[in-house]
C-alpha cells in the first residue's frame, strides 16, 4: 500500500464500531435469556473469533450485514464444544473467555495464532487460580490454555496492573462465584463490562478504584447499539491534526471517560477538538470536530495511561509533529501487545527522520523537524499499520506501508474512511 502526501483532509464519517463493546456485547448475549440485538457490529476479525467461540458453545448468532443477533441461554446455558476454542489474534476473547469459562460445567481448551502465543496469560490465569478456576496454560503461563470448568469462590484482589481484559475475566467469573468478588485497580481503566453487565441486569458497584462484583441469579437479552470506536477515530484526529487544511467531522464516536484519555492528551498539546455529546444508551456518544493545530509536546504517564493505552501508537506519530519534547512513560504494557509497540514505534518512527528513542516503559520523541517518507514495517500489529499510514499523509514523498492487510482485525474499511476525506 503507498500513500503519498495529503494537501489536505475534509469530511464527515463515521469510524468503526467499538471493538471492545462488540466483543463484551456478543459474550453478555450468550450468557443471557433471550434475545440481543447488536446494531453496527464490528465485523473485524478480532471480533468474528469471539462469534465463533461462542457459537462452538452452542448459542444461535446470526448475521446480517452489521447486524448480529444473539438468542441466550441463559447464565448456565452455554455447552460443552466439540472441538478447540480458536480466538485468533485476540487477546480480548482469549482472557475474557477465561473468566467466562472457568465456572462452566465442561472442560475446554483455547488457543490463538502466533501472537496470542507471544502473549502473557498467567495474569488472569492465577488469579482465577485463586478463585478455584482449573485453568492451565503451557509453560510460562500461554496459550494454548486448558480450563475444567468448576465451582468457584469470590475473592478480594489487587490487580498489579490496570487492564481492562483482567478486571473483565475476572468479573466474568464473579458472576458465577459463591459470594461477592472484590477488586481494587491501581489506576482506573475501560469499565465496558461493568456496564454493559448492569444493563443486561446485573449488579456491579464501582467506587474510585474498588469494584464489587455480586453473583448473578440471572442475565436478560438488551437490544445494543455500538457506538464508534475512539481507538479507530484517534487516527483520523492525529491526522487532521498534522495535515494543514484539514477539517473532519466524526459522528457517533464512544466517549466513555475511560477512553478519552487522548482527547486530554492532544487538547494539552493545542488541538483544536470540539465535542457534542448525545444519545442516552448503555454507552456516551457524540461528535467529534477537530481542524489542523500546531501541536507541542507534552508528558504522558501515570493515571491517563489506561484510558489510552491503545492510543498511544498514533500519539507517538503526532509527537512527531509537535514542537519540542513529548514524554510517554509508565507504558510497558505496550510490550506485550499485538507487537512490542514500543519497540516497534521507535523502529519506524526513526526511518522517517524522527528523533526517538525508547526507555523501560516508554518513548521520547523530540518533535517538529522534517518527516520524510520511508518504506514502512507493520509487525503484523493493526495499530502500528494504521499510524504509520497516518504518518505517511503528512511526510514529505510516497511511503509504503508493508502487511497492512493486519488493519483488518480492528478497522476493515480503515483506507476506504481514508479515502472519503482527500
């Protein structure tokens, strides 16, 4: 894929719909009675693994264009399947499925391709251990991973990490648990599940960091609508950002405030981004308007890393353009993504003439010199495609984006929205 530079990007679009919230919205369907309704689904790969998980359990999910319907059976109702669990490269279905599983009355085993294999389980897989889960994983704690399905016990746990897909598996669990399940953050992250649990009628409590979970009797069918993703539209805001005489408009946009940590982000570094909220479902939505700005640079650590780790490969491209100094720290998570996006941001960025160097848990860029274009590395990494191509619009000369078929897992239609706005 080559992409030469933009003169300019103007349009409204829509993006595509929140990967996470399809995802959370297809496995609460399956463990509910009755009918769910899922409108703008995501059809990206990621979240196709988790429709064919479940339907290996036995639940009816249908499919017509973006809209999938689930027919529940109920919180005990999933059945055993007759063969493997393959998630793909997800890493959101492999450790949800964890949580959601461990408490069921069949054995099962889960297993991704190569890059779910790179990527550490034992997080989820020990403290589900501790609630009395039967799960193991291959040395090291990977996948593939075995689960016997048994009883399981709430506990009180203090995640070591702020991740959304531990917090997640483990409230799946305690759904099922003889007793309340306590669990305390070290910074808040995405709360998705929390919500969409209450809306299909369960009762989790959230206060600052400490989230209560009480076992479920019973889940019911809740028609969804999902919202954009912020994930995908931070690439469309980056560049509107960085590329002069550019002006979008992105309509019904998720911003739960766990998820807008970039919207923070770049109004401190002098974004012009203007937001109107509306709707009133499970999930805030609104519209998002953001013009080309001269940007400087910033530090980016310490709470808002949650809240846009995802982001930050995309941040890293419009450090690149913002004068002076940007700081990404307290981010080691990113090693163990799709990629080691640390490393990986610092490769590409370096070959477009970018001052950057990695550190522990981060990036330093050094901002606002010339960005010349370069034949670009992917590492099978959606994320790191989708910002390398938003780096190439604004630098000088034709890139080429190596593998950018990966885009596929989160964003299908990423250079047809492209396309719309040059």
């Amino acid at each position: 894929m080559e992409i030469t530079t933009s003169r300019g990007l103007r349009g409204m679009i829509t993006v595509a719909p929140d990967k996470s919230i399809s995802h959370r919205a297809v496995m609460m369907g399956s463990i509910s009675k009755g009918k769910t309704v899922i409108q703008n689904f995501l059809m990206g790969e990621d979240c196709l693994s988790t429709i064919d998980c479940f339907r290996k359990t036995g639940i009816p999910i249908d499919i017509k264009n973006n809209q999938v319907s689930v027919t529940g059976n109920g919180l005990r109702g999933l059945k055993p399947p007759q063969e493997l669990l393959y998630t793909g490269n997800s890493g959101t279905t492999t450790r949800l499925l964890c949580g959601l599983l461990a408490p069921q009355h069949f054995s099962c085993t889960l297993d991704g391709d190569a890059s779910i294999r790179r990527r550490p389980m034992n997080r989820v897989i020990e403290p589900l251990r501790e609630m009395g889960a039967k799960i193991t994983g291959t040395k090291g704690g990977y996948s593939p991973i075995t689960i016997e399905g048994t009883g399981l016990r709430g506990i009180n746990y203090n995640m070591p990490v702020a991740s959304a897909q531990l917090k997640s598996a483990l409230i799946l669990a305690g759904l099922y648990a003889d007793g309340e399940t306590t669990i305390f953050e070290p910074k808040a992250s995405r709360n998705h599940t929390e919500l969409m649990i209450n809306g299909f009628g369960g009762n989790i409590t959230a206060e600052k960091n400490k989230i209560t979970v009480n076992p479920a009797e019973e889940l019911f069918g809740h028609d969804i609508t999902v919202p954009g993703d912020i994930s995908s539209a931070a690439f469309f805001l980056v560049a509107a950002l960085i590329v002069p005489n550019s002006e979008i408009t992105i309509q019904n946009v998720g911003l739960n405030d766990t998820r807008t940590g970039i919207i923070d982000v770049l109004k401190s570094m002098g974004a012009s981004i203007h937001i109107e909220k509306a709707g009133d479902g499970i999930e805030p939505a609104g519209t998002i308007t953001v013009k080309h700005s001269p940007l400087h640079g910033t530090e980016i650590g310490g709470e808002l890393i949650p809240r846009l780790i995802d982001e930050l490969p995309i941040l890293a491209v419009a450090a690149a353009f913002a004068e002076g100094r940007t700081v990404i720290r307290d981010a080691e998570e990113l090693k163990v993504k799709e990629s080691n996006r640390i490393e990986a941001m610092e490769n590409e960025l370096k070959k477009a003439g970018i001052n950057v160097c990695s550190t522990v848990d981060g990036l330093i860029i050094e901002g606002g010199k010339p960005v010349h274009s370069a034949n670009f590395q992917t590492y099978n990494d959606h994320r790191v495609a989708m910002s390398m191509a938003v780096l190439a619009l604004a630098a000088e000369g034709t890139s080429r984006i190596e593998n950018h078929q990966c885009i596929n897992i989160s964003y299908p239609d990423f250079f047809k929205t492209l396309k719309s706005v040059q």
